[in-house]
C-alpha cells in the first residue's frame, strides 16, 4: 500500500512539475506565483515558531514580542521573517493580480476566482496578525475595522459583539484573532492547490495568446528561471530582514495599547492602504462600507463584465491607457490613506475613487 501511494505521489509531481507543458514565451512576470507559494511556507514555519514563545493575553503580549526579540535565540530573525513576509506576499501578490489584468487572465474564470478567494482571505489573515503584537496602532486598528461589522442590517451588533468576546475589544478578541490567524494560512495553502490545479487545467495565458501547439515542458526550463528568480527575490527579502527589519512598520506600534489615548491618526498596514482611502471617501459609515466592499467584488465579478475576448491589453491602445492608469491610481488612493481627513485630501479622494470605479466601467465599456 505505502509503495502504491509513493508510485502516485511520484506520478502527480512529475505530471505537475517536469512534464507540464506550457507557454514557450513565458516571461519573468509569471515567476511571482510560484514565488508567493514559497513565501507562503515561509511565513507558515515563520509563524509556527514564534506561536511557541506568543502569549495571547493583553497584560503580556506586547512583553512576549520584547521577549521574543532580545532574549529567544535568534527570535528577532525569526519576527524580522514573518513580519516582513507578509509586506513581501503583498508585493508580490499585487503584482501577480496587475500581470493578470493586463494581460486578461482573468477569462480563466475558475483560476480568477481561486485566485481571488485567496486574496481575501490573505487580507483577513494579515490584518489578524497586524493585531497580534497588542501595540498602540494593533489595538485601535482593530477597534476601527471591527466596528464596520456593525454596519450590517439587523444582525451587525450581534456579530461584532461575537468577534469581541464582550462589549469591547478585549482579551477574548485576542484570543479569537490568535485562533484565526493561526488556522486562516492553512485555508489559503489549499486553495492555493486548488488555483494551481485549475491553472494546468486550463493552462496559463500568455503575453501574444500563443495557440497550445507552441509549449515546452516545466522542466528544465521554467524551473531554472524560476530558481534564479528565487534566489534574487530571497536575496533582497533576507538584505530587508536584517538591515532594515522594521521599515514597513508604523512608529505608533512600538507603544503599548492604550484604550484611553487615541493616536492623533489611525491608519492600517501599508497594503489596506487603498481600501482605507475609498472606506473613508464616503463621509455615511454604511455608506463607506459598501464602497469598500465593491472596490473588492468589482476585481472578482471581472470575468462577468469583460466582453472583450483579446487576450491581452498590449494589442488595445485604449486597454493599456486605462491599465496604466488604475496602476496610478491605486498608488496614489494608497498614499492618500496616510493623510489626514482635511482638505484638500477629502475632495482628491472622491477623485480618485471615482476613477478606481472608472476602471471596471470602462471594461464593461470595450
């Protein structure tokens, strides 16, 4: 029996990894899959470790990430690691999602929507984690996104109140939050398997929509540029953990929480950044929520409301305008949500709300 499951095992890497045709002309922007796969396992060993050393009660936790850092052998590697991880599987993964909408991948719908599903889930697992640490901007961030919940008609109150474990966040919503963000990263490496698996279903797309008679097999080729772009992307992922290991963290996080003095602003991780800006557009609260919601369903419903079946925005002059421009557009809502709600940021950022909306109108358009 172990020796049939070892042929079958044996089998399915070789179908998946050396013998599995693909696109001959292939570039470099389809190496950020793969690599977000073995970030994710980074992340997974990552967090294992420090889980034997976290202690998820509010009195200790920010102690137990001084603890971590200066006295656990090698414990400020390992949260340098993770922390920085995550910021890279964003990176990565935000260029991953503009590689697919510029060159149309998303009419694999079954792939798109894997994809997409990981996606939200990989935001719900890093912003439990940003709660984690229990520093001044964890606590009040988690107060903010939490209270969006209450939005919801009839039973908003109900659930927010579940998630707290109480009537505010408390050491019961740590508790909760420890629970998913530790569960969460095991969801997304089977859907991970499913997007892959959807992916040689169908195929992957390519830049001049090559006919499936001009492919070459995975290996050796694709693995070999594969494994250079690896060792690159590790290379400044390891330069940023040790020379820089707290640049894409905000100031206010090295301060114990206090519920009693609010930071002058709150604001998220660096990659929520674009859904703050169009969450606090709209001055109703409900309001704000919906649009947030949409500026996510309007990337997953793509497949329905494209018509144009050209595989790539190379050919359309148009396309590639309007590409370019949410690119733009989505740095700047980005920088926009670490300014302060005044003028004249109030009037920009209905600007360029407006225009993020404008994209998928415009493919729903041409």
């Amino acid at each position: 029996m172990k020796i049939k499951y070892m042929i079958i095992l044996k089998s399915l890497f070789k179908m998946n990894m050396i013998n599995l045709k693909s696109p001959s002309n292939l570039s470099k922007w389809w190496n950020f899959g793969a690599l977000l796969s073995l970030f994710m396992i980074i992340q997974i060993s990552s967090g294992f470790f420090l889980s034997m050393f976290y202690i998820n009660n509010i009195n200790y936790t920010f102690y137990s990430i001084i603890n971590i850092n200066r006295n656990i052998n090698n414990g400020w590697l390992i949260r340098s690691i993770h922390m920085n991880g995550a910021s890279f599987i964003f990176i990565y993964m935000y260029i991953h999602m503009s590689r697919s909408l510029f060159f149309n991948s998303f009419f694999l719908k079954q792939t798109w929507t894997s994809g997409m599903m990981i996606f939200i889930i990989m935001m719900m697992t890093a912003f439990m984690g940003y709660i984690l640490p229990w520093g001044q901007m964890s606590f009040w961030g988690a107060t903010v996104i939490t209270n969006l919940l209450s939005t919801i008609p009839y039973l908003g109150n109900m659930i927010t109140n579940w998630l707290w474990g109480g009537f505010s966040i408390n050491n019961a919503t740590l508790l909760r939050f420890y629970s998913f963000h530790f569960i969460l990263p095991f969801m997304i490496m089977s859907l991970i398997m499913i997007h892959i698996t959807f992916l040689h279903y169908s195929k992957s797309n390519n830049s001049l929509n090559l006919n499936y008679y001009d492919m070459i097999s995975l290996y050796p080729y694709f693995l070999i540029k594969d494994m250079n772009f690896f060792m690159m992307s590790m290379f400044i992922f390891i330069m940023n953990c040790l020379l820089s290991p707290y640049f894409f963290t905000d100031p206010e996080n090295f301060t114990p929480s206090n519920p009693l003095n609010t930071p002058i602003h709150i604001q998220p991780e660096w990659y929520f950044l674009f859904a703050y800006t169009i969450l606090r557009t709209i001055p109703n609260k409900l309001g704000g929520v919906i649009a947030l919601s949409m500026s996510i369903i309007s990337l997953m419903i793509l497949p329905m409301i494209n018509f144009i079946k050209m595989n790539s925005s190379k050919f359309n002059p148009l396309m590639k305008i309007n590409f370019w421009m949410f690119s733009a557009n989505f740095l700047m809502l980005s920088w926009m949500g670490t300014q302060p709600i005044e003028m004249p940021f109030t009037n920009i950022n209905q600007l360029l709300t407006f225009m993020y909306f404008m994209f998928f109108i415009m493919k729903f358009i041409y």
